[in-house]
C-alpha cells in the first residue's frame, strides 16, 4: 500500500430531495462506468471542504454560496483496483439548481437522481458505502425539510 489520498464527496440535494449523482465514464482507474458523487482530489494545502466546493464547481458549473455545504460523513476505502488509502470525505447541501443547470465537467453524466432509484444504481465503492447511509441520516432529511418548507 502506498501513501494515503484525500477526496471531496458532495452530495447536492434539490427541491425534491434527489441527489445529484455522476456517471463515470470508461476513462478512470477506480469504478469506471459506475455512479457517484461528483467530487475530487484534496489538493496539497487544500482543505477537504474548500475542495468540495471546488470539485462542484468543476465538474457541474454549480456555485453554493460559503457554508451551504456541511461535512456529514468521513470514510477510510481501500479500492481493489487502487494501492492508496482513500479518506472520502462526504459534504452536503442543497441547491434550486435542476439538470439543465449542469455543465458537465466530468464523466459521462451528471443528473439528480430519485432516492429509490439511486439505491438501484450500480454504483462505485465509495458511494455504495456513503449514499445507502446519508439517504437514511438526518442531515438528508433536514436538506429536504429545508428545500421544500
């Protein structure tokens, strides 16, 4: 195993309380062709939340204003096609934006997803661990309550 690695999640939930997912496409290492959040790499001198908003930015054209996301779960992964330790951190928010709003930056789609039909995915490593988890937290209710009251 080498050196660890630090990654950005973001898990952006609209007004009806779908999530916004990526589809990978052919072109990565880990979980090609697989659904997840849109997110990144920590860059050196980064912290995990000022990459969070960068990573959104870059890969959707979507801006949250300072503080609309919040840290709402960290994870250590060992990929099988990776030798790093990967620390996902997962932030969340919510946003008015809709799919038309989105200019992918990144992968082969981005679109906000139903909760039930989210769960159906095939989904990557990280994100089978973290959306089954934040679907069920308070925090994705609180966002809902928040985006629809």
């Amino acid at each position: 195993m080498t050196a660890a690695r630090t990654f950005s999640s973001i898990a952006l939930v609209d007004r009806r309380g779908w999530v916004l997912l990526q589809e990978r496409d052919e072109h990565p290492v880990i979980d090609p062709e697989k659904w997840g959040f849109p997110g990144g790499h920590v860059e050196p001198g980064e912290t995990p939340d000022a990459a969070a908003y960068r990573e959104l930015e870059e890969e959707t054209g979507l801006v949250v204003p300072p503080g609309g996301l919040t840290q709402v779960a960290c994870i250590d992964l060992l990929h099988p096609d990776s030798p790093h330790l990967d620390t996902i951190h997962l932030f969340a928010g919510q946003t008015t934006a809709g799919d038309g709003d989105i200019r992918l930056g990144e992968g082969r789609r981005m679109t906000f997803v139903a909760p039930d039909t989210a769960r159906d995915l095939d989904l990557g490593q990280g994100a089978s661990l973290l959306l089954p988890d934040f679907l069920a937290s308070a925090a994705y209710r609180a966002l809902v309550a928040g985006a629809q009251g």
